[in-house]
C-alpha cells in the first residue's frame, strides 16, 4: 500500500510571490523543497523557509479504480504522515542561488495484513512509526534570462543532489497473530529515506501578463541511479517464492517527478494561485534497473494557494485536493504479467487532500 503523496509525491506546492512572480515549492519524499525563487531582481542575502506539511492516505487503487470494499471491510492500510523541511537558501545576485534543506519527518502506518492478517479483525491493527532527519538536498538555481532585462517573464534552472542521509533501513515491531513480536524494516512508504544518492533538475518559469496576473509552470525530476538498497520486504520474516523470482524481496529507489502549472492574482499583500499538479513514481528509471519492490503510480490534483506577503516574512497555505489517483504496473507486475498471461497489478493508498503550510524569512 504505497502512499504517493510521501513518495512522489506526494507532497505539496508553495507559491509566494513579489509582485506576480511565481514561487513553487514541492517536497517530494521529503528530501527537500525545489523552488523558483520569489523575486529575479533579489539581491545578496539569505532566506530561511519553514514548511509543514501534513495528510492521511486511506483509499486504495488498483489502477484509475478504487478498492472501495477495503474502507468497508476496515482492511485499509492508514499512513499519517508530517514532515517540517527547513531551507536555508543564499542569493549571491539577481541570477544565482544556493539551496540545502533538512526534512524532519514523522510517520504512522497502521495496517491489518502487516500484522496480525486482514482476515483476524479489528484486534490484528497495529501500527508502525518512523521519526528522525530524511534525506538532504543541495540545489543550485540559474534564472536563463538576464532580470534586469526580462521584467515580465523568466525561466528558472536548477541542478542538485540529494545524499541518503535519511535511514532507509528503519525497524519497529510487527505483531503477529500467535501473540509474538518480530522487529524487521518498516514499510518502503515511511521509511526516512530511500538509500540512493540522486541528481535533481528542475525548470521554473513565470510570465506577468499584468501587475496583478501571471502565469507559472514548474517541472522536477529526481533520477536515482541506485536500482536497490537491499531492504527487505519481508517485515522482519523470510522473503516468499514470488518476492524473490520477481525481484521485490528488497526495496527499490525509485525516480520521481513533479510537473505543475497555474494563474496567480495579486491584491494588495495577497496572493491567490490555482493550478494543476501533477506528481509520479514512473515503474522504469531513467539510469539503473528497476528491479527492487515500488508501487509507481500518479496523482493529478487542483492545487489552491494563499500567501501573505510582509516586508521580510511571507506566510502561506496549500491545499492540493486529488483529482485522479493511479496505481500503475510496476516492474515486478509486468514480470508476472508476462509470465502468467493474466494481468496483475498491485494496488496503493492515497490520500484524499494534503495541508502545507509555513513561512519564509529574508535578511
């Protein structure tokens, strides 16, 4: 039951602005925020940013379809998932930028089939917990055009590296239906990290059709070389038959990307964004294998912004709200697709909506 608002997710958007000049800023897997920064024409400083974000993730989806009877029947997998990435980023001019963010994050994984089984009832739910630093993300952003040229649009480039600082091998207790314990690696969903040192590129672009409406778009992509970490699947037991003939006994490190576009309106301090998201786990990478255990998969959501802008601080919320959620076939499922002639496909949970929200300080 993978929950892609945390993996590619599955995450969030800021948009603040100076003017009308586009901000967005997605945490994916909370390995750091990726940003057009707010103002071209910023000069040298810092700024500090602090975002919350919080959701649950409940319904399941075999592909575009949801697994209704699993809320029905209470064999539904709920993660609660909070993270505060801190980002301190240094303007050198107008045209570069320096980025590091350090996510903090907290999990919750309550679920039937991982402990006592689905079929054992209400007393079978337990829950799993993950709490520490996730993976760290240094970025360094380049706006193409010259600002003191190009007032009314511009396009932003960004190259970084995400180091595994995050634990990707994370442990709690299962309980099992005998009434023993096992200690074994938590869920791929809410583990810290994903083990693999990945290269981030991003593309953020604004337009200002007036001094109170513009346009943006955003686009992120992390490639993970790593094809596995060499987790195990098994929560503390022995990987089965199939795991280990279809290469999903040990976790992946999956690529992720984001894509979103959107109008924002200016009015006095204020600023009101609406737009389109949309974020993937995609079942093949760019570099390296893709064997390994995934649950790729997409998310389209409407995302509404509002931000406050004061003279050194600028406060916001986000409240991206699912469109469609889709559970794709990964690498393992096509192998015993092919090998069965019966489509399989694995499912994953998603969350309905998801809240961010923080504030930014410059000096």
């Amino acid at each position: 039951m993978n929950y892609l608002f945390i993996m590619a997710a599955i995450a969030f958007s800021v948009i603040t602005t100076s003017k009308t000049n586009a901000q967005g800023c997605v945490a994916i897997r909370s390995n750091g925020n990726t940003c057009s920064m707010s103002n071209p024409a910023t000069a040298k400083g810092w700024q500090l940013n602090f975002n919350n974000r919080y959701f649950k993730s409940y319904k399941h989806f075999v592909g575009t379809i949801e697994q209704k009877e699993r809320a029905e029947n209470h064999t539904e997998v709920i993660n609660h998932s909070y993270s505060l990435d801190i980002t301190a980023t240094r303007y050198f001019n107008s045209r570069w930028s320096l980025a590091m963010t350090v996510p903090v994050i907290s999990n919750t994984r309550s679920s039937l089939y991982e402990h006592g089984g689905n079929s054992n009832g209400a007393t079978a739910r337990h829950s799993t917990q993950t709490f520490g630093i996730g993976d760290l993300r240094i970025s360094a952003y380049r706006w193409l055009f010259d600002p003191a040229k190009h007032h009314k649009g511009n396009i932003q480039a960004g190259f970084g590296i995400k180091l595994p600082t995050g634990d990707y091998r994370y442990q709690d207790y299962f309980y099992k239906s005998d009434g023993t314990t096992v200690m074994g690696p938590v869920d791929q969903s809410i583990q810290l990290g994903d083990g693999g040192t990945g290269f981030t590129f991003e593309l953020n672009s604004y337009y200002n059709i007036s001094h109170k409406v513009g346009i943006y778009g955003n686009f992120y992509y992390l490639v993970n070389p790593r094809e596995q970490n060499g987790v195990s699947t098994a929560r503390g037991g022995t990987p089965n038959t199939i795991a280990l003939q279809y290469f999903s006994s040990t976790m992946s490190v999956p690529d992720q990307y984001m894509a979103r576009t959107g109008a924002s309106f200016m009015t006095g301090k204020f600023n009101f964004t609406g737009g389109v998201r949309i974020e993937a786990i995609p079942s093949s990478d760019l570099i390296g294998g893709d064997k390994g255990f995934r649950r790729p998969g997409m998310i389209i959501a409407a995302e509404p912004v509002v931000s406050y802008q004061a003279k050194k601080m600028n406060f916001y919320l986000s409240v991206p709200v699912a469109l469609q959620r889709n559970r794709t076939q990964s690498y393992s499922d096509k192998l015993r697709t092919a090998a069965s002639g019966t489509k399989i496909q694995g499912d994953a949970a998603f969350a309905d909506y998801s809240i961010n929200g923080g504030v930014s300080f410059r000096f």
